[in-house]
C-alpha cells in the first residue's frame, strides 16, 4: 500500500486506541486550518485525519493490516457501484441520522438550585430573590462567536457540507461511509477569528440575581420551573429553564403531615379538670383555644381549614392541637393533703384501677388472640 498510515501518525503497528486518538490530536491541534492555513499543511492535515479514520475502526484497520485498502483508493467517490451506508441504514432503519451541516446554535442545559424554606413560607407563599452563576450571551460577539466584523468561513475539508464521506469494501461491495467533517466538526464553516471575550463559545459566564414566587403550598422536593432562566446554549442558543427545589425547615412549635399542621400544648392536671383557654399563635394569627372540663391527656381539637393551602385546587387542610395533661411528680405536705381530701371527695381513696371492655388488660388480650374463654 502506498500510504502507511502509522507512519503518517507517527505510532508503532502495536500502538493502543487510545495512543493513536492522543497522537490524532496532537498533530490536528498543529496543522489545524484555522492554525495554519498553509495549502501544504492543510493537505497535510487531510492525511492525518484519513489516517486517523482506518487506524480508530478496528474492520479498517484489520484490513490495513493485512495489506487490504480499507479507503476504497480504487474506488474513489465516484462510480455507479458505491454504496452509500448512511442510506443503506435509513431505508432500513428509519434514516441514518442528520445530513449536511449542523448549527452552532443549541438550546441551553436546564439547572436545578434547592433552597431551603420556612414553613411559614410554605404555608402563605413568598418572594424570593437568588443569585445564581450562568451562562449567558456574550455581549461582545452577541453570540456569534466570531471577532468584530468578522464572519465564520468555508471549510476547505468538507467544502461546507459538515462531512465527508469514505469508501470501504464489504460483502455488499463498495460501502460509502458518511462521518461529520474533523476539520469543522460537522460545522460546514471554521470560525478563524474568534471573540476575544468568548473564544467562540458564544456565551459567557456571570452572576445574575432571578426573583421568582413561592406559591402557597410548596412542601419538601416540590420543583418550581421558570422558564427561560437557565444557561444560555451555545452560539448565542435559548436559555434552557432553571428549576427551584425546595427543601423546608422544622419549625419550632408546628409539624406538618401532607396538607395538615400539628401542635401540641401542655396543660396541668388541674387546668384539664377545671377547663382553660390557651392562647396560640397561629400563621394565620393569634387564636384563643379551648380546652374544657374534664379534657384528658391524648386528646385532639381540630380547627378545620387552618392548615396548609392545597398546592393546585382549592381548600386547606385542617390545624390539629394535641392536648398532654401533665401529672405533677413532687408535692409538698400542703398539696399532698389537699389531693387526699380530694380524692376522699370523689371516692377515690383507694382505685382499683378496673379495666373495661374499651381497654382491656393485657391477659385479656392474650386470651382473647389464643381464642381462650
């Protein structure tokens, strides 16, 4: 073969993929056109990347190897018996991918930033404002990514078709394979004079403040999505969309359950039996709860709709106050006396501490699970 495609990377017959792309590369960053734009070492750069074309395919290279033209140098492109793979592919797969050159603009990634809340912000919604570091257009270039009063050129490799295309020989005959351009990167034009400020990228990075609303509602893993305010894709592309994750804090006297709020208030003994009314500040404001007579400890009152909004509909869910009656543990003589005259009042010297049908002893409930009588 009259081209020895090692010796135009400079590698040995034994070199790995991974050393043939390194060598690849480093002869593409020098005789790159946009580097040097010398017709000799553009030919040159052409040789280089056909080189690189066998050696990377492992069916080229074994055919290299043992002395085949994995190039299709007798073939060429012309010819009524080439096979073009990419159609081969889409008439029978539904299409070989894109053909032509691709456009430098694309659509930006979309983020994601948690934040944490307070509950209180859950439940009545708020305002928020965030500073956030992204990309956006360059204001120099505006996106072009090209220097002042300079335009993207003609790649000399693909001519502006963004690929070009090799002929290799198969079963099926001469098999026309078609791969973006290295030079241009499937571009079809090679950007020679890049911004300044962007180095072609089109965009650049800076901290920009968003505000944006906390509806009512939001709970923990919640996502809010504001379009538009994501990075900026490349070549001055649309913004991709920012998404708020929320992540809300404990709060100090209420606990949320779905779209219900719990606290609890502790009372004394005393105070359950004679019936008190508690003051509490609720995010609606200061409410006065009723505990009556007789309250015992475990009990629950309900304040319908004063829980957390709904997040898409209508309706709140309910605020439940949990009533804990306090035993007191330490009395002096004085107290002690008055509990024993009290409990001589009500009969209660000496409780036997009976266990009804609502709340059977623990033997009970054993002889009732081994169905005992």
């Amino acid at each position: 073969m009259a081209t020895d495609y090692y010796q135009t990377l400079g590698v040995s017959r034994e070199a790995s993929a991974d050393e043939i792309k390194k060598a690849y590369r480093k002869l593409a960053r020098e005789l790159h056109p946009d580097i040097n734009p010398d017709p000799a070492t553009q030919e040159k750069f052409k040789e280089v990347t056909a080189a690189y074309e066998v050696l990377s395919d492992p069916e080229k290279r074994q055919m290299f190897d043992l002395g085949g033209d994995p190039m299709g140098q007798n073939g060429g492109f012309g010819g009524g018996a080439g096979f073009d793979f990419g159609d081969f592919m889409g008439a029978f797969f539904g299409g070989g991918g894109q053909r032509g050159p691709r456009s430098r603009i694309r659509r930006g990634q979309d983020s994601l930033i948690r934040i944490e809340i307070d509950l209180q912000e859950a439940v009545e919604g708020a305002e928020r404002e965030i500073a956030v570091d992204t990309a956006v257009a360059c204001p120099t270039c505006r996106g072009a990514g090209t220097a002042a009063g300079t335009e993207p050129t003609t790649c000399s490799m693909c001519r502006g078709r963004g690929e070009t295309q090799t002929v290799t020989k198969s079963f099926l005959g001469q098999v026309m394979t078609t791969r973006p351009c290295a030079a241009c990167q499937g571009y079809g034009t090679v950007i020679q004079n890049p911004c300044h400020e962007c180095s072609s990228d089109g965009r650049v990075r800076t901290r920009r403040t968003i505000k944006f609303e906390i509806p009512a509602g939001v709970e923990t893993g919640t996502r809010i999505q504001l379009s538009g305010q994501g990075e900026v894709g490349l070549g001055g592309g649309p913004a991709g969309d920012l998404f708020i994750e929320i992540v809300e804090r404990q709060h100090s006297v209420f606990h949320r359950r779905g779209h219900n709020l719990h606290c609890t208030i502790t009372v004394p003994m005393t105070a359950a039996a004679l019936g008190v009314t508690v003051p509490l500040t609720t995010f609606a404001g200061p409410v006065d709860v009723v505990i009556a007579p007789g309250t015992q400890s475990g009990a629950v009152i309900r304040r319908r709709g004063e829980g957390v909004p709904h997040l898409r509909g209508g309706g709140r869910g309910d605020l439940n106050i949990h009533i804990e009656v306090v035993t007191p543990t330490k009395l002096d003589s004085k107290q002690e006396e008055l509990l024993r005259q009290l409990a001589a009042l009500r009969g209660e010297e000496n409780p036997s501490g009976e266990v009804g049908e609502d709340n059977p002893g623990l033997f009970t409930r054993l002889r009732d699970a081994f169905g005992g009588r």
